[in-house]
C-alpha cells in the first residue's frame, strides 16, 4: 500500500511513509503447483495450531456460534481454522449505481483439516440469502464479524467441501468499517487491505490461506469491469453484459480487485511479451497515457534487481477517487488518478510510487506475509525499490533518505511499535497499522542489512526470497533464517534489535548517524 498526502509535496530527506490522507474516510480452479499448496497447508496448520482445538469445541457443544480466528496478534479475528481454502468463484450483479447492493454469488472450494460441525467464514456487510453446503441446504447465523454454518451433515476431516453463499454486497460504508468496495465518481473499484476482503464477499480473510480465483461481474451496457487476473469470457444479454476473468496464480484475498465504471482498458506489451493492461476512465485516455507507457521499462527494472516478473499480467488502475492511498491489488494496482494529474507532484516522485505498487508484486503478492505482523517484509521491501528507484533514475540518493529515517527511527518506534513488532490499529481504524515503522522504517532495517552483509550478499538475498517463496506466504524468521544461511553466519542478533527493539540500534558502516529524541507522533509524509 502507498498512502500518499495532499497536498504537501514529499523530498526525500524530510517525507516518509504511512502518513493519512487528511481527506480519507476511510467452479473450483486447481492449484497450479502442488508443492507450493502442500507448504501453505503446513503453514496454515503451525499457524492455526492452538486455534483448532477452539474450533473443535465450539463445533462439537450445543452452545451459541461464537467468532473464530486463526490467532493473529494483530486482528484476533481473521481467518478461520479448520480448513484451507482452494478456490474462490465471486459473481457480481451491479445494479448500475453505485449507492444500491449488488447481487452477489460465492462459491468456496476448501479442504477441511479437522471434522467440522460448524464452518465460520469472514463476512460483515451484506445480506445472507441462503448457503448451501456441497449442495444441500445449510443453516446459518450471524457471530461478531463471522457468518457461521451448520451443514447438515458434518464435514470429515480431510474431507472436501463447496460451499455456496448468495448475498449481497453493500458498497455503502457502514459505521467502523474501513475499505471493501471503493465508490468511484463512476462506479466501484476494490481496496481489501488490511482485513476488509470481507465487506465485500464471504472468505476466509487472512493471507495465510491464499487460493485461486474466478470473478465473473454482471454490468448494465456502458460499463466494463476487470478483475485480477486474465479475461476467460464475456458474454452479452439483455442489455447487459458478464466479464469472466481468472487468476493463474494464488492470491490472498485483501488482494482481490473488482473495477466497474465508464472505463478502457489499455493493452500494451511488457518485456517477454507479458500482457500489460490498464484500466482508465475513458475520458482521461490520453491524459494518463504519459505516466502508462512507463510500466513496461519499469518491470523491466525490477527484473533486473530481483528475478522475472512472477504473474500472468500486470497493469494500473486509474480510479477517479480520493482515497489517500494506492494498493497493489494483485496483478491490477489501485491508483488514485490525482496523482498523476496534479500537477505539484515532481514527475521523479510519481515514478517512484508506481514502482512501489510494482514491487509490492513481489514482496506481498506472490511472497504474502504469514500473519500481519510480517507487513514490514511487504512495505518495507517496496519502500525499498522505490527509494532505489529514485536514486538510480533521478538521483535522489538513497543514503540521504536513510540517514533521515534513521533520525526519526526512535519516534516511529515509540509511536507504532518496532518494524517487526508493530503495534496493533487504532479502534474504529483498522488500516492504521500502516504506520511510517512499517514502510521507511523497514526500509532502514534492509539497508542496515545491507550494510552488515555487504551489497552482493544482500542482492543474492532478494533474489532467493522471492525464488523459495514464490506463491506461497513467508515469516520475518524464514526471511531471518535465509538471510543468515547467505551470509554464512547467525544474524538473529541483528535481527533481534533492528525488528523488535524499542531503540534504533547504531547503523553499520555509519557510527556518526544519530536519531532524534521520540516527539508526539506526528508523521509527514506519503506512505507506499
């Protein structure tokens, strides 16, 4: 994610990441490889571990459907043990305005890990029809933010399962909710992250459990959407028309895009012959189509840095709306498209935040994070490439941004947590976790990293990370454990006072670099 301030123009050495918007208001599809599956599952099962034996009992007593989780020390209750999810088949009805629900159909294709009673899903906005459980009819009820379900007969352990969920999906906010649908001046556009995949559609809302994806959406004429993925179908009727698209890929489902709106879509070719496509409002075609061309040279950049391009397509989405932020929707990045218009915003810095939004396809996509406290893994990297970026397009040196992040290091800290500790949102502000620790802040730990292993070892390092962790989820210990394995010795010291202390440590290779005594938080800057 890239938060980024209006209208305050950012430098370098004075603006860091994480700071709000002040406007903001805030059929199944096999898995392609098994290995990587049979790795998520034993992932899950570590993760989920104490959770089961909850689920067990709650699904065995007679007492009330009670809101599960899968024990995340960030959102208690995200996620879902008990099973693991295959495949997502979401189809949308828009109604042709953006205030009224959409009808809406979900399909899950999930192995269950244990015996099921009861099935608890993630869903918190919306109106639950019916669900169906392998094809029979299932009860349901409500608990804190999990529809919970008793199919008729009990699901065995290792045991397969569909479940059918017709709802609606109500693009209008409701109090205390953050993201989900995102009203654009046209239509809709999606932005789930960090645990808002399920105010749009029931799943399992956690980025441990990545899976599959079908989204098929129904719009009147006038209208085109896009989703993750690639097109597997459009089909017209009756003055209205359904696109099919499909992922080749697993993805979490705080990833998951949804576009709907008077909208073209832009197709151009990236290095190897990737498709590339952007979805812009039709009257801004040839405004954006400046800052687009740039995509294809910019993969090709970060290629070069850390190996080929790990989906089947990449693009941006220009949404006419003022979020605070942009997000890197898996295959499709989210963008606000006053960033590309205002004219205040230097042309170097713009870049930068698109490959931010790029990078992220790496480090968070295709390498999720294991539980939320492993954000820095994903901000912290793409603060990384952007800041490198710059540096090596339009020389706005890297050393420079770092010292000043260095100096205001111990306040990050004292305000958000240590970057591989972060502390938890704020009440009634879900997103607020994307604080300036998890974005400069980490970015300060890769380049201690760098400066204690030396240039060469960290390169290989980036490398291999999103080599051995391709389409999977990955921890801060696997990332601490490879880094320590390439350089040839235990760097659990490191790791230990550059994640989780409450002070900066002094930085390798610079022991005149000094941080500034922890103020009020009050942070300045964008976030990517």
């Amino acid at each position: 994610m890239s938060r980024t301030p209006r209208p305050r123009i950012p430098h370098p050495s004075t603006s860091h990441p994480g700071v709000p918007h002040p406007s903001t208001s805030h059929p199944g599809v096999p898995h392609p490889s098994t290995a990587a599956r049979s790795r998520t599952r034993r992932v899950r099962a570590a993760l989920l571990a104490s959770a089961v034996s909850v689920c067990l009992i709650a699904a065995s007593a007679p007492s009330p459907a009670t809101p599960l989780g899968v024990g995340d020390r960030l959102f208690p209750h995200l996620g879902n043990p008990g099973y693991d999810v295959g495949s997502y088949d979401l189809a949308f009805t828009y109604p042709g305005t953006n205030s009224k629900p959409l009808a809406a159909v979900t399909t899950i294709d999930a192995l269950a890990s244990s015996r099921l009673e009861r099935i608890n899903l993630d869903f918190a906005h919306g109106t639950v029809e019916s669900v169906e459980v392998d094809g029979a009819p299932a009860s349901f009820t409500g608990a804190g933010e999990d529809l919970v379900v008793t199919p008729a007969e009990p699901v065995a352990a290792g045991g397969r399962m569909r479940i059918t969920v017709h709802h609606t999906s109500d693009p209008v906010p409701a109090a205390n909710q953050d993201g989900g649908w995102v009203r654009t001046r046209d239509g809709l556009a999606m932005a789930n992250q960090a645990d808002a995949a399920h105010l749009v559609f029931p799943c399992n809302d956690h980025p441990s459990d990545k899976a599959m994806f079908t989204i098929r959406v129904t719009a009147p004429d006038g209208f085109t959407a896009v989703a993750n993925g690639l097109p597997a179908g459009k089909d017209r009727a009756g003055g209205s028309t359904t696109w099919t698209y499909r992922t080749e890929h697993p993805m979490a489902t705080e990833l998951a895009q949804v576009s709907i709106g008077r909208s073209t879509v832009l197709h151009r070719a990236g290095p190897h012959g990737l498709p590339v496509r952007d979805v812009v409002p039709t009257k801004d075609r040839e405004l954006l189509e400046p800052w687009l061309k740039k995509t294809p040279d910019q993969i090709t950049w970060m290629e070069g840095k850390v190996g080929p391009y790990p989906f089947e397509t990449y693009g941006l989405l220009m949404a006419d709306v003022q979020t605070g932020f942009e997000l890197e929707t898996q295959t499709l990045s989210l963008f606000e498209r006053g960033l590309f218009t205002e004219p205040a915003y230097p042309k170097w810095y713009v870049e930068s935040i698109m490959v931010h939004e790029l990078s992220h396809q790496w480090f968070g996509d295709s390498v999720s994070p294991r539980t939320w406290s492993d954000l820095w893994l994903n901000e912290g990297h793409a603060t990384w490439y952007e800041a490198l970026y710059a540096e090596e397009t339009a020389g706005r040196p890297m050393e420079a941004r770092m010292k000043a992040a260095y100096r205001a290091s111990d306040g990050w800290r004292a305000a958000g947590g240590p970057p591989g500790a972060p502390k938890g949102p704020r009440p009634g502000q879900k997103i607020s976790i994307f604080r300036p620790n998890v974005y400069d802040g980490a970015a300060l730990v890769l380049y201690a990293l760098r400066e204690e292993i030396g240039r060469a070892a960290f390169e290989r390092l980036e490398r291999l990370w999103v080599n051995v962790h391709e389409d999977d989820v990955a921890s801060t210990q696997d990332f601490e454990d490879l880094a320590s394995g390439l350089a040839g010795r235990d760097l659990s010291g490191f790791f230990e006072v550059w994640l989780r202390g409450e002070k900066t440590p002094p930085m390798p290779g610079h022991p005149d670099w000094k941080s500034d005594a922890p103020r009020a938080a009050k942070s300045a800057g964008r976030a990517g």
